[in-house]
C-alpha cells in the first residue's frame, strides 16, 4: 500500500512541494560530485601537487564513461514516467527493466575497453613521466567499479520517477560518505597515496549502484520494479536519442576540460592545471545543485506531459525559472564569499598556486548567474521527450560556445581569460535557450 504522504508525480506542486519534491534529488548530485572533490582534498594535501594534478587530467576520461548511465537514467525515465502518466504500470517496468540490463552488460564492455585504452588514451592527454603513470594507476582501480558507477547514475533518476527520492538520498549520502571515510582510512591513516584515493572512490561508487539494484529485484512499495524483460531497441534508441544532451553535456564538459588543461599547460604549467582542478570541484558541488533540481522535476514534467495536463506544464515551467534565476545569484553571491576559505583548503600551502586558484575561481563564479537555466532547459525539452531540442542545447552550450571562446579569449586575456570564458559561452547558451522556449511555447503548452 502506498504512503499517502509521499509526493507523487501527479499531484499540484507549489514552490513548497517543488522544493521539497526536488531536494533529495540535489543532494544527491551535491553527494555524487563530493567523490572527486574529496579525493582531490586528500591528495592535494597528502600527496602531492603532481598525483592532484595527475587526478584533474584523467578525471574527463572517468566522467565520459560513467556518463553513458547518466544517459540512460535521464532518457529513460523520461520514457518511464510518460508511460506511467498513461497508466501502463505493466509497460513502464518493461522498459525500466530492461535499460538497467543494458546498463550491465554495456558497463562490463565499456570497463574492459577503459583499462585496454587508458595508458595511450592518458598520453594523448599530454601526461608524461611520473603524471602519466598517476593517471594510469588511479584510472585503473576506478575503472574497476564503473559498471556500478554507470548503474548509479541510471538510479539517480529512476528513484525520482518511482517516488522514492528520499531513498535515492539515503544510498547517495551512504555512498559519499563511505568516500570520505575512507580517503581519510586509506590516505591519512593508512598512507597508500593515490591507491588510496581510487579505491576509495570505487568502493562508495560500489555501494551507489549496488544497492539500489538489489532494493528494485525485491518486492517494494514503488512504482518500479526489476522484472523480466526482454530487448526493445527502438525504446533503447529513443532513450539514448531523449537522453543524448546529458551524455553530451558530460562528454563535451569532458572535452572541454582537456582542451582547458591542455591552454593552461601551455601558460601556467602544472599549477594553471591545478588552479583549475579546485575551481571545477567547487563548481561540480555548485553545478550539482542545478542538476540536481532538473533531474527531480523530469519526472514529473514527463508524467504531466504523458497526461496532456497543460496547466500544471505551465505551472512547473514557470516556477522553475524562478528558482533557477533566484538560486542563480544566490550561488554566485555565496561562492565570490567563499572564494578565500575554500582556496586555502585546497591549496594554502603553496602561496602562488593559492594567488592563481583565487582569481581563477572569483572570475569564473560569475557564470553561475545563468547557468542554472540552461542546464534546467536543456533538462525540460529531454522530459518533454524532445531529445532533439535538448540536445541541441547542450551540445551549443558545453562543446561548440565553449571550444570557441576557450581558444580565443585567452588570445586577448592571456590566463584570465580562461576564467571568464565559461561566462561568455553560458550567455551565448542563454540566448539559444530562451529563443527554444519561445519557440516550442505552442506545441508543448508550458507558456
């Protein structure tokens, strides 16, 4: 029987139940981007600049595999949840099911191609020497747990879309904090170094898939359930065709850090590589906060499509602008306050590392002014299972703006304008969000 209290897809979401609804969902991703912030913590305190920087060079590679279960996870439940906004229990379990199978079977193929390709995959990076064999050596045992780390990312979303988002929590915070504890065991205690760090990311990613994996295969109270199943391709291509702009955003935020460290290589060396490892932990905890907010409200988006409920489309729609504008400079106000204490965390022992990580983070907090509503339109055209549009968002904002103004403002600005080049393609990326809203305002009735 199912809790009366609960929240559920097809009720009227005020701000208030918006927030509630959508919370566990933030700190979820808020806890899953803690893995490589803490592991950089650790390192770059325990170990050294090189491993830390070592960490920041292969952490693109790491974060496009894993982004293949990010794909699945948000295609899919978009998928999921419109059919259950159609009353097909029977369906949407079928589906459900059957991504997560796939999700398996791809992570154990994609596990054996990483560990084959990494070492020339890290010299094409640019790495060498003692960099390279870091890079190697934590690559490897992370690798180990990508088929978990892939299934965790399917969960984040398909916990939303079964109403368990507060259980989706629960298992994410466990998994960071396994984490945590366990780079201070391996690392402070123990002193195996970088070993040290990987393993720990790859057992607390572990406890992320597993888990709920086994909580689905038993009878529970949700809306979702492993069952047999068997393969549907053209529900497989829609998933990845509706779920591409998240793989793409992470596939190009990949190859954009790479081509990030390979500018600041050439102008700064190993620091500007470091400098820009600590600006990027902050901002996958800050950027998490977004994502986090569009994968909760997916769900619901996709049901109330699924359900033709066009007041409550346009009901989400706007209240979600709202809060991605207010929480926007809220972020932006409480990271240019946070600048110093944070920097020091990191890099206080090094003063010229600790100079240059200052100024790169205060320019480039700037962009989280606007950040907050693409990553949320480029999250409502995937529910409204307008992969397309989606997609295309993406693609704009994290590779092609991006590749352009990181090649050409430093040319003008030299170091700073690596900082501010993520501003200036977030505003081009603003402009071709807002000009989608406008027009695909008719067909989909959210304005």
């Amino acid at each position: 029987m199912r809790n009366q209290g609960r929240i559920q897809l097809s009720d009227h979401f005020t701000y208030g139940r918006l927030l509630r609804f959508t919370l566990p969902s933030i700190v979820m991703m808020i806890f899953t981007s803690i893995y490589s912030v803490v592991d950089g913590l650790f390192v770059s305190n325990f170990v050294g600049k090189t491993p830390f920087a070592a960490i920041n060079l292969i952490m693109p590679i790491l974060i496009v595999l894993g982004a293949l279960g990010f794909m699945i996870g948000t295609g899919g439940s978009a998928i999921v949840a419109k059919t259950l906004g159609e009353r097909d229990t029977e369906r949407a379990n079928h589906y459900f099911s059957m991504l997560v199978y796939v999700t398996v079977v791809g992570g154990v193929l994609l596990t054996a191609l990483g560990e084959l390709l990494l070492r020339p995959m890290c010299v094409l990076l640019g790495a060498k020497g003692e960099m390279l064999e870091n890079c190697v050596l934590y690559g490897r045992i992370v690798l180990l747990a990508l088929t978990a780390f892939m299934l965790q990312n399917v969960f984040q979303s398909f916990l939303i879309t079964a109403e368990k988002a507060r259980l989706g929590l629960i298992i994410t915070v466990l998994s960071g904090v396994t984490n945590m504890v366990l780079d201070y065991v391996f690392i402070a205690l123990l002193h195996w170094g970088l070993a040290g760090a990987a393993l720990a990311t790859a057992l607390s990613q572990m406890v992320g898939g597993v888990t709920p994996f086994v909580y689905f295969l038993r009878e529970n109270d949700s809306l979702l359930r492993l069952t047999k199943t068997r393969f549907d391709g053209r529900i497989l291509l829609k998933t990845c065709t509706n779920g591409s702009s998240e793989l793409m955003s992470n596939v190009s935020a990949s190859v954009v850090t790479m081509l990030y460290n390979f500018q600041l290589m050439s102008l700064a060396g190993e620091d500007g590589i470091a400098a820009y490892g600590v600006v990027m932990y902050v901002n996958f905890i800050f950027a998490a906060i977004f994502v986090g907010y569009s994968i909760g409200t997916a769900p619901v988006i996709g049901y109330q499509y699924g359900a033709q409920n066009h007041a409550e489309l346009k009901n989400l729609f706007r209240r979600s602008l709202v809060l991605m504008t207010l929480s926007g400079a809220g972020m932006a106000l409480l990271a240019e306050a946070l600048a110093q204490p944070l920097t020091q965390i990191f890099v206080g022992y090094d003063a010229g590392l600790y100079a240059m990580t200052l100024r790169g983070f205060r320019l480039y907090s700037v962009s989280f002014l606007i950040t907050g509503i693409n990553i949320f339109g480029s999250s409502f055209f995937t529910a409204l299972n307008n992969g397309v549009v989606s997609a295309a968002i993406s693609f704009l904002r994290t590779l092609v703006f991006q590749v352009v103004v990181v090649l050409v403002l430093p040319a003008i600005f030299g170091l700073d304008g690596i900082w501010f080049a993520i501003t200036a393609a977030e505003l081009l990326a603003l402009a071709v969000t807002i000009l989608f809203f406008v027009l695909k305002r008719k067909e989909y009735h959210y304005a």
